[in-house]
C-alpha cells in the first residue's frame, strides 16, 4: 500500500515491508511482535512449569477472562524459548479466512520458520485452498525441531472454517507444530480428542487467579507493602483476577491509607467501571485524561495520531509515561500502541457521556490523518464510523482502489461499509462507488443510473490533476458496464481514455494496484470476444493472463483464461481449451478463491467439451456446479456459453423442444454475437430437423457466419441430412479458418463431404473420409459428430481400417455375427484424475464400507456437517453426485 503525506507522518508508520496482506495492505509487524512485559510483571513460576507441557502436547490452551494475565504470561513464556516462536494478534478482520492464513503464513516466515522459497499465503481474504494448507502441514512436518504458534487473542476468531482448517493443519503437521491458543472463549475445536489422547495442554481461569502469596509479590512490585490479610481479602475480592488486581495497586498507590482503600473496593462489573474511572484517571492531568478519552476510538495509535485527535503535540511523553506506570496501555512496537480492551471499552463509554458528540468528529480526524499516512483500510473504517462517506469514498478512488470492489480481496467488506451511505453523500467519488457496488452485484438499472450521474458531474469539473484517480476509475466502470451490456465500442473508447488519465498519475500509485489494468482489460478482452473479434480479444487476455502472479490481479487473470479457453473451444480445439479451463478452476483454488466468476466461465467451458466428447454425466455435473456460482445472467459471454452447452446437452437427449428455448437466452445486448447467435441457430434447426421438419431447419440455417467455422460444418451436416448436399458443398466452401481452426472443423467436414460420398454411391471415397476424422477426433476425444450422425456412418465403422481406429475410444466390442454394430463405449473417465485431500480420502474409504454420515462423523471425531461438507468436495472433484458412483469412480482411478 503506497505511503503519502507529510514527513512526519510516514515517520509514525512501521518500516516497510515487501509483503501485503490479502487486502493489499502491508502486514501490521506489530501483530508478530511478543507483547513487552512492564516492569510491574510477575513472573509466576508454577505457570511457566505448566506451560512448558506445552512442548510436549501439540496444542496448549491457555483460557481466561479478559484481564486475566494470558497474554503476559504466554509471552514471558515464549520469550524464554530456544525454538522458533511464531507470535500471532487475532483482530476482528480475521474473520476471512484468506486475512486469518495470511498472517499466520507471514507469522511464521517472520520467525525464521519457513525458508524464503516456501510457497506464500493465500490471495484472497474470504477463503483459502485446501491444497494450499495441506503443504504447509506436510511443511511443518517434515521439520527437525517444532516450531511453537501462538495465537493471541483467539477469542476473536469465530469462523468454524477457520477453526476445521487450524484442526487440519495441526492433525497433519505431526511433530512439527506446537499450537498454543491464548483466548477467552472455548475454541471451535474437537479438545475431548486432544485431552482424551493426552494431546492437550489447559491453563484456564482458576489456574490463572493470582494466589495470595503472588497478589502480595505484585502489590509490592507496585510499591504497596500490604499485611497479608489485606493482600489475601483482596485476593478473595477481586476473585484474583490480574487486571483488577494491578488496577486496585494503581488506584491504592494514590491513596493515603492504602489497606482502607483495598477493603472497601467492590468489585462487581458495574463498580470496576467506576474504580476505573474514578480512580485510575484521577490524578493524572487534564492533558492525559483528555488523550486517553479521544483515543479510545482507535483500535492502535501511534503518537502522531494520537496529536491528531487532541490537536495537540505532548501525546509522545505522555504516552510513554503511562506505559511505563503500567496504565493499561500496552506498547506494541515501533511507537505504536493500544489500550487495554476494557479499559478502551469503558472509556469510551465515558467519552460519550463527557464529550456528546465528539466521538463521530474524532472518527473523522483520524480518518483524515489515516488517508494522508496510506492506512487506507483503517481510513475508510473511521471515515464511515464518522458518517463522511465522501471522506470515505474519496479515499477509495483516490487510491484506485476501487477496483477492489470486484476482485473478491476486500469486497465484501466494503460493500458492507458503504452500506449505511446515505442520500448526503454527493461527491462524484460517493456516486462512483454506488455504482461500482451496484455494478458488482449486477444490477445494472441502478449500476448504469449511478455511473451516469458521476459521468456527468466528472464531465462538469474542469481538467484537474486531482480528479485523474476518478476519471480512470469511472473508465473501469464504463468498461465493466459496456461488457455487461455488450456493446465493445463503449469499451474500446473506455480502455482509450484510460490509456490517457493514467500518464496524470504517479507511476507508483498505478503500480499499487494492478487489478485497475487488469480488470479494465479484461472487460475490453471479452466485449471483443463477444463482437467476435477473436485475435484482438486474444491479444488483450493473453496479457491479463499472464501478468505477474499476485494476489491483487488472482481475479482478472482467472477470468481471462477462462475467455481463452472459450476461445479455443469456438475454434475447435477443445484439447486446448480444456488444459485452459483447467487452469483457469486450479489458479482460482490455489488462491483460496472460494467462487470466482472466471472460474465459473472455466467450468463452463468443461462442460461444452464434456458435451462434444459425449461425457454427458460429467457435464451435468459441471452445469450444476455453475448453477449454484453468483448469478451471471447480466454477463453475455458466460450466459451465452451455458446456453450453448445446455441446449446441446438436451439435444443429445433428445428434448428437442427444450434445446430449442435453452439456445435463446433473454438476453439484450447492444451489439449481437456472432458466434453466439451462429451457436443458437445449428442447435435450433438440429432440433427442428430431429422433429422431422427440415424446411424449417434449413431456413434457420441462414444465422450461421462463414466466419464461425465450427457452427458451419455443423450447418453442413444438417443441410446434407436435409437432402441438400449442394448446399452442404457451398456452406463448407464458405467457411474462412485462415488457419486457425481445431479437429473439430476438420473432423466435421471430413464427415460432411463422407456421407455426401456415400450417399452417391463412392463407399471408397467415405471410408477415407471417415478414417481421417476417426484419425483426428481420437486425439481430441471428440465423439459426438459419430454419435450423432444418423444411421449411414454404422457400415463404415465398422469396416477397416475405420473400426480399428474407433476401438478403445468411440466403439466398444466388435461386431456380432449378424453384423449388428458395434457399441459405443459409456463415459470415459475425467482427463485429469482428482487430487483428493487426506480428510477427504478417509471419508471416503469409510464411504467404501458402507458407513452412514454419522458413522463417519463420529469415526473421525469429527461433525456431520464437516462430513458432508468433505461428501461435497468428493463428490465434486469425481463429477458424480451419488454414494456408489464416487466409490465405483475413485476404485477407477485407483483411489481406493
């Protein structure tokens, strides 16, 4: 994330670091960094014995109330460790899978635990791949000495993905991991396994009450020399619970007579946040309690921030001076620091009731020091706590990072921040962002009205520098809007004026953020496929494909392939095309990307390969999968693609009249396809001519382009089997391949001009011709032209040398004795063979002895709807969708 703003801003920031998180902010070093220990800590001695069982034990729970002297004790532990200690702060934010993994892998490279080669964390922060996790466990494992993880402040995680997935890790790192939770909650994890095998370290709140003897130690380490029943009624008091302990020793050191005082503190929740109130802000000056009022809105500040918010210079000294007397503000390093969370919490409630009203101003202050230091996620949550979502918004395009909207790495959270925006909010940058979102998620009436509005009031400012960022970020949009309404020129002078505003702006500003140009061009890549500008839309793909691999352009790339991949198809390559659409599916779950709409467009694409190789099973499959992805019905390309490949799938079925409607989608666009519109037409008029109505098949014909070579030796068939071979002669001698063009044009009209041979009495001429395409559709697996060519292909397969070419992979058996012909073989089996994870695999061998979902659940340790969370995934990767088929399919495979 790039840095701007004064000198003395960027001085307040952490060092800079090569790595960003998924969000593509720098990671926060302060989250690694062992907590510092005051000088007021008591090292309790029968803890730290405890805790060394930790490095017996694979995982530690060290659980607590808060304030309960968790995180000091776990660090003073670490810090006295010979072996790598990898230290993690759990925030709120993590509740993304993607963010959680992210900053555990970096966690972990800080310490010195992973070799720099090693592979880097998951791209996206809503979810990570299996595959991915698996080679960090396999990692871990194969180290010669454990390395220790501790995750502080677990408490926060809440996801149970993330909880299945730390099980995961922890199961299959064997030895090589020692995982200690430091939390308040109990954690999402199956601990009566762990205690029942002895694998479980506890230290939990009545281990972690401080006893008289060490409430004494700590009184006087505080300068409190108490008798020890004073020491031991407060004990009782405060339930020995540390912070209200070290609180108490705070507040009696300002006393007179520090054993009264003691003796009649209450210490219900309601009467702490009174002591801590009245006692521990009292004494200290106005300048400090006012600097500890204001930022109690922050989660962490550093001393220039902290100025910022009380418009004064004195916040360095002061807050030094408040660590060092222990006031429960805990420095995190590199000048950075944070209230202790309750204390944070009751102050602010105190704020409220002081100072009515500043709150949202102080949200404000900060989010203006945030945005000109480059914190732009913390920017953009205080502005919106603020309620200026201008200010919000502004700093979004101002750092072109609006693009994040749609790249799946933050764009859940900032649809759910901008979600309050109200009516106020009127600045160009609020109206790009409206749209932006609308656009997102496809609604293009209040998506296209959105961007209009801020068109018009861009267009209505003068040429300014500082409106570059939102001009070039308005062409994002309009690009986006022209692909989603198929009209390629609005995205060509989209992707032309961008070309121009980005020579307005800082090199190191458009560097920052990738996924602009590779959105932008992506959207100009397929709005150029969809006019059937093949070579200029490979051109502009092929680039966004192969830009650098990050997690900022995961998206843009796997859509691209995804488009390239269809390409290929159209072209008639469909061995190309699967290999593209395969990789395509596989980058995006690399990346931990849970539904992308590339991958999406990729799955399609395999199913119209599935369709042509007469893998009917499979493809149903594949469409079912794209059919419960994020409604695309508002993208022309992928809408087109399924259209196609539906319709051709229940053609093969014989549902004619429903092949019919799937192969016109309601579907309007600026510009029609040619190639979508030349697809429609042969599904169309095979339908009518199945129906026995050739007129009308022959007339639908004349929608098919010359230009489109596949869906023209497909009008051929039709038109021979209409009875008009002539017309068949002239159709094929239309078609423009230029060179380009795959086996299937060549195999269909191998078999055009076949069946014209044999139907003129020339056997020898078919046979040949039948040969060549058998020759070519092998390598390609291309079944269907044979399947579906009617009765007059049957004698030709089965003489030679067409049957020796056709046995093994379009013809089973051999002909029997009366010359009935010979079989077509069932589905062949995927490709590629799935690569099944370890838990998978042991659900499904138990799947293979006929065991229920409780059963395994309950084999595994594990719960019913993780089971069938994995019966999913199998089920998936196999392409089936019942019990006995995923069995009979892995047995195939030999994976069972």
């Amino acid at each position: 994330m790039r840095s701007v703003g004064t000198a003395k801003g960027r001085a307040a920031r952490a060092p800079a670091d090569a790595g960003t998180d998924p969000l593509g902010d720098p990671y926060l070093r302060t989250r690694f960094t062992l907590p510092s220990r005051p000088a007021t800590f008591l090292r309790r001695q029968r803890l730290v014995l405890h805790l060394h069982q930790a490095l017996r034990t694979p995982l530690t729970l060290v659980n607590g109330s808060a304030g309960a002297g968790k995180t000091l004790l776990t660090a003073d532990w670490a810090a006295t460790l010979r072996l790598p200690v990898a230290w993690l702060t759990v925030e709120a934010g993590d509740h993304r899978p993607g963010v959680f993994w992210a900053y555990v892998f970096e966690s972990l490279r800080v310490c010195g635990a992973r070799a720099g080669g090693a592979a880097g964390g998951p791209a996206d922060s809503s979810g990570v791949g299996r595959g991915l996790l698996a080679s960090l466990a396999a990692e871990l494992n194969a180290r010669d000495r454990p390395v220790v993880l501790v995750l502080d402040e677990y408490d926060r995680m809440t996801v149970p993905e993330v909880a299945e997935q730390l099980e995961f890790v922890l199961h299959h790192s064997g030895q090589g991991l020692r995982l200690v939770l430091v939390t308040r909650t109990e954690p999402l994890l199956p601990l009566h396994r762990y205690r029942a095998a002895g694998e479980l370290t506890e230290i939990r709140g009545a281990e972690l009450s401080f006893t008289p003897e060490e409430a004494d130690a700590l009184l006087r380490l505080h300068g409190l020399h108490l008798p020890a029943h004073a020491a031991s009624a407060l004990v009782d008091r405060t339930r020995g619970w540390a912070a209200g302990l070290r609180l108490s020793a705070l507040a009696a050191g300002e006393s007179t007579d520090p054993e009264q005082y003691l003796k009649e503190f209450e210490a219900d929740h309601s009467t702490v946040a009174d002591f801590l109130l009245a006692e521990v802000l009292k004494g200290r000056t106005e300048e400090m309690q006012d600097l500890l009022l204001r930022v109690s809105v922050l989660d962490r500040f550093c001393p220039d921030l902290a100025d910022a918010l009380t418009l004064r210079t004195d916040a360095e000294p002061l807050l030094a001076g408040l660590h060092r007397e222990n006031a429960f503000i805990e420095r995190l390093g590199h000048s950075w620091y944070r209230l202790h969370p309750l204390f944070r919490e009751i102050l602010r409630a105190h704020l409220r009731e002081r100072m009515p009203g500043a709150e949202a101003e102080l949200h404000l202050r900060a989010a203006r020091w945030l945005r000109r230091c480059g914190f732009l996620s913390d920017s953009l949550a205080h502005g919106a706590a603020g309620g200026d979502f201008d200010l919000a918004a502004g700093a979004l395009v101002d750092d072109l990072a609006i693009g994040q909207l749609f790249t799946g790495l933050r764009s859940d959270a900032l649809v759910q921040l901008f979600a309050g925006m109200g009516p106020e909010a009127g600045s160009p940058a609020s109206d790009l962002v409206r749209a932006a979102v609308a656009l997102a998620r496809r609604d293009l009436d209040h998506g296209l009205g959105r961007l209009r509005r801020a068109q018009e009031r861009l267009s209505a400012t003068d040429a300014s520098p500082g409106l570059a960022a939102a001009r070039l970020s308005c062409t994002l949009l309009e690009a986006l809007a022209a692909r989603l309404t198929g009209c390629p020129p609005k995205a060509e002078q989209a992707a032309a004026t961008a070309e121009e505003l980005r020579r307005d702006l800082p090199e190191q500003l458009l560097e920052a953020h990738p996924e602009l140009t590779g959105l932008l061009l992506t959207h100009v890549g397929s709005a150029r496929l969809w006019e059937g500008r093949f070579d200029d839309a490979r051109a502009v793909l092929t680039r966004v494909a192969g830009a650098p691999g990050g997690s900022a352009t995961v998206l843009p790339r796997v859509e691209s392939m995804g488009h390239l991949a269809l390409l290929d198809y159209v072209n008639g390559w469909l061995g190309r095309a699967e290999r593209r659409a395969l990789a395509a599916v596989s980058e995006a779950e690399r990346a931990g990307l849970p539904r992308p709409p590339g991958a999406g467009l990729g799955r399609l694409v395999l199913a119209a390969v599935a369709v042509d190789r007469q893998e009917l099973d499979r493809a149903r499959v594949l469409l079912d999968e794209t059919a419960r992805l994020p409604a695309r019905e508002h993208d022309p390309v992928p809408t087109a693609v399924r259209a196609l490949a539906v319709s051709r799938l229940l053609l093969d079925d014989g549902e004619t009249h429903a092949a019919a409607e799937a192969a016109e989608p309601a579907l309007s666009t600026a510009v029609a396809s040619p190639w979508a519109e030349s697809h429609s037409a042969v599904v169309r008029s095979a339908a009518c001519l199945a129906d026995g109505r050739p007129d009308e098949a022959v007339r639908l014909l004349r929608g098919v382009r010359g230009d489109q070579p596949v869906c023209a030796v497909e009008a051929a068939a039709i038109q021979v089997a209409a009875g008009r071979p002539r017309a068949a002669a002239e159709v094929l001698g239309a078609v423009r391949a230029e060179g380009r063009t795959g086996p299937a044009v060549s195999v269909g009209a191998a078999l055009v001009r076949a069946r014209v041979a044999q139907e003129s009495g020339d056997t020898v001429t078919a046979r040949r011709l039948v040969a060549r395409a058998l020759l070519d559709a092998r390598r390609e697996r291309l079944r269907r032209p044979f399947l579906q060519a009617g009765d007059w292909i049957r004698p030709l397969l089965d003489t030679s040398p067409p049957r020796e070419l056709a046995e093994g992979w379009l013809l089973s058996g051999r002909p029997g004795e009366h010359g009935e012909p010979a079989r077509p073989l069932p589905n062949p089996a995927l490709l590629v063979p799935a690569e099944l994870s370890g838990r998978e695999r042991d659900v499904l061998r138990r799947l293979a002895r006929m065991m229920s979902t409780e059963e395994i659940a309950g084999d595994l340790y594990v719960s019913v709807n993780t089971v069938k969370t994995h019966l999913k995934s199998v089920y998936r990767k196999l392409a089936v969708n019942r019990r006995s088929d995923a069995v009979r399919r892995a047995r195939d495979l030999g994976l069972l």
